[in-house]
C-alpha cells in the first residue's frame, strides 16, 4: 500500500496515519472501532477535536499525545498521562517521522477560532513525505511558507473556510501535490462540495475523496 492508502479520514477531522509498525492519530472523534495509536494530535480545544471519550478508545497507557497548550489541563483531568503541550513553531523528530505545529485560526470568523488562541495545524513528515493536517482555519497568510506533499484541507464553510473556492487557493498557496478534503458532511458541508474542489483543481492539484 502506498502512504495515501495509509491515510484514512474517519470524519470530521480526525485522521489516521499509518506508517510501519506506528499508528498516528489527529483530532480523534465519533470512533467506532477501538485502536491502540502510538501518538495522537490535537488541534485545539472544541469538543469534535478533544473528545475525551473517542482519545480513550484509541489510546493505551503507551500512547503519547500532543496538544495545544489550552488542551493540557484538560487532557490531565481526564487522567491521561504521556501528555505534551505544543504552539505553532514547534518541531520534533519522533520515531520515524517529525512534526511541525503550524497555526489554525479563523482571518473573518473570528469568534470561532482566534489566532491568539494559538491553535494548530501540523505538518508531519513521514517516509519522506510532508503532510499537512490544516485543523480548524481560514487560509491564512501563513499558507504561503508552508510546503507539503498531501494537504488535508477542511471544507466546512460556516467555521473554517469561507468557500470551496477558498480551500482551492489554500491547496495552492503550500503548493501540495496531493489535496484530501476533511471537515464537512457532519455540522456544516457536503460531499458535493468535496466535489467541486475536486473539479476545481484539475489539472493542478490531485484531489483524493476518501
């Protein structure tokens, strides 16, 4: 399998990313079946992306997680324990991959995610490979330094972008080679939107419907 077929969007944000023996996790929520992950992110502190329930039934007493500063009091009350507060800029080699929070915020609807609440996208890089997990954003001016392989891109526009057509110039701007859009088809977007992304970047930028 190649490393997009072991990348999985379970709905909402939350993805799953396989690599060798190692199970990575971003903003678990709504999980039906019960896993072990080696790591999970978090992108911030809304209750579709910290839900303490869905962490716990992808999680054992090995798993670490990584999440925005605000998640951690949080995250320690719920007793997990090999927890981590990270901020955009910060960057780490782990078992065979490295991450990079990047920032997530909203640029016109900023009640729902201000940029000084400094909450995160991550750029992993794996088997060689840069992938961007946009978490809950805008296209913001920071787009633009980012470079990535695979892009997943929210497509909800009543909290995140504004328009398909916003997330297609997001996709551009970190100059991906591949686009997944996450976050819509549960509060807010629909598939045919996924759709018109798609159409949208032809010729440009693959897009992969998962």
């Amino acid at each position: 399998m190649t490393l997009i077929d072991r990348i999985e969007w379970l709905g909402q944000a939350t993805v799953k990313i396989t690599t060798g023996n190692l199970k990575i996790y971003v903003d678990p929520y709504m999980i039906t079946n019960k896993d072990a992950a080696d790591f999970i992110f978090i992108t911030h502190s809304h209750n579709d992306h910290l839900s303490m329930d869905d962490i716990r039934k992808v999680s054992d007493s090995q798993t670490r997680i990584f999440a925005a500063y605000d998640c951690i009091p949080k995250l320690s009350d719920a007793g997990f324990m090999r927890i981590r507060g990270v901020a955009p800029g910060d960057r780490e080699d782990l078992e065979h991959f490295k991450f990079e929070a990047v920032p997530a915020y909203n640029v016109k609807k900023t009640n729902y995610h201000p940029k000084s609440n400094r909450w995160l996208g991550y750029i992993f890089e794996v088997e060689g490979k840069r992938i961007y997990h946009a978490g809950d954003t805008e296209r913001i001016p920071e787009m633009k330094s980012f470079r990535c392989d695979i892009a997943m891109l929210p497509l909800g526009q009543t909290y995140t972008m504004n328009s398909v057509e916003e997330a297609v110039e997001a996709a551009k701007d970190v100059r991906a080679k591949t686009a997944i859009p996450i976050h819509y088809g549960l509060y807010e977007g629909k598939k045919e939107d996924a759709l018109k992304f798609r159409e949208l970047l032809q010729n440009e930028v693959e897009v992969i419907i998962k």
